[in-house]
C-alpha cells in the first residue's frame, strides 16, 4: 500500500507515524512542507500526490488540512485531528474518508471533527476517537491509523470491534511504556538512556543523576506534534 504522509505544522518527515508506517510493509511518500506559505505546502503535497499516485493519502493536523485542499480524487483520506478550521478554503469532507482524534487534544478541539463530518453530511462513524492528546502517537492511535488506511483502501467497513479490542490493548501500552530517548552527560561524557513519557506534555525539565558519574544532569525533553522527542541535558551546577 502506498501512502502520501503529510506532516503538522513546524514538524518534519519522518515522524513516528509515517515510521509506524513504513514498519508495517507501507510505501510512504513523506515530503518536507512549508511551514510559512499553506499554499505552497498545498502545492508540494499536490505535486507529490500527482507523482507518485498513492493509495491513501494521511494528514496530521495541519497535513490534515492540506489533505482536504489538494485534488485527490477518489483517494482515499485519512485525517489525524485534522486543522481544517485554521487553514484552508475546503470545509467539507469527501466521503472515502475517516477521521482519527482524541477527546482530549489540547490544540484541536475533538468537536471540530464532529462539526466536519455533520457538514459534509457523512456518518459518526467515520470519526474513530483513540488516543489522549493531539500528537496521536501512542500505539493505539497509530495502530488505528494503519487499520483505517486499509479499510478505505480495500473499500471496507470501518465499524469494526476489533479495532475497539485493539485500541483498549494498545492505550494500556501507550501508559506504560512511551518509547526511550538519550541524553549525553555533560560531566563524563557518557550517553544515557532514559523513558519517555508522552502524557508529561511536549515540553519537559527535570534533573536527574547521572547513572555513571552520579553528577546531575537537568534533563530538557522536546516532543514534535509527531511525537519524535528530542533530548539534551545541561549540567545542574558546573563542575570542576
């Protein structure tokens, strides 16, 4: 299945998700978008999408809106808290669509997608709510991703249970286990591994002690809206 990915605002390709993707035996196109001009990032997904005609094109957030704006004919979309009030002159929905968000996105409001599917006259049923907040990348959501983009490919139902099962087994991983970044310490130089926790928010500070030197370390974690962290640490106090 080959899949056009388009990346949020001030995100980059290559995200978890379009990775989520491609682990799964998906050809993703992932191209780089304007994060200033809408329109020229309309023009780049068009002239990716006119390229490499894919089957479904993914949207996430701002992508989302991108998606709804390019001409993609009976492509199928499939739209992750999808911006369509903030950017764009496309307000209504093609109906080979589906639409993944969290009740609790903290920048898109869940009701914004609610208000998409009643203006374009299509089903609740095509708004799958999954995740806990807007990024979407715990495994839940990205399993749900994956399953809708098959659905709408093969042209099949997207009421299904077993999606239910899967999100409920995949929001309990999602709590435990977040994925793992590093961190070089400063004092000696050695590269730590730490856990991550995606539900402490996108912008993290905390100190932590160093496991080899026992030096602390104040630990600065950054998570895009595609859920890719980065990490870096700054001595507590300096050292001699």
């Amino acid at each position: 299945m080959k899949i056009l990915f388009l990346h949020g605002w001030r995100s980059v390709p290559g995200g978890v998700k379009p990775k989520y993707l491609s682990e799964h035996g998906c050809l993703v196109k992932n191209p780089k978008l304007d994060d200033e001009d809408f329109e020229a990032a309309v023009q780049i997904a068009q002239r990716d999408f006119d390229l490499h005609r894919p089957d479904c094109v993914v949207g996430s957030s701002r992508g989302g809106a991108i998606a709804m704006n390019i001409d993609s004919g009976d492509t199928p979309l499939v739209l992750l808290c999808p911006a369509w009030k903030n950017w764009g002159t496309v307000k209504k929905l093609k109906a080979k669509s589906a639409i993944l968000h969290s009740r609790q996105d903290e920048v898109i409001p869940f009701e914004d997608s609610e208000e998409l599917l009643v203006r374009s006259k299509l089903p609740l049923e095509l708004l799958i709510e999954v995740g806990y907040e807007h990024r979407l990348a715990d495994e839940s959501s990205l399993a749900a991703m994956l399953w809708s983009c098959e659905q709408l490919v093969a042209k099949l139902s997207l009421t299904d249970d077993s999606l239910e099962d899967q999100s409920k087994q995949g929001n309990h991983l999602g709590e435990t286990m977040q994925g793992e970044s590093s961190y070089i310490c400063d004092a000696c130089g050695e590269e730590i591994v730490i856990p991550l926790d995606l539900s402490e928010g996108s912008s993290q500070k905390y100190v932590e002690d160093c496991p080899v030197c026992c030096r602390a370390n104040i630990i600065h974690v950054s998570i895009d809206e595609d859920g890719d962290a980065q990490v870096w640490a700054e001595p507590e106090q300096d050292h001699d």
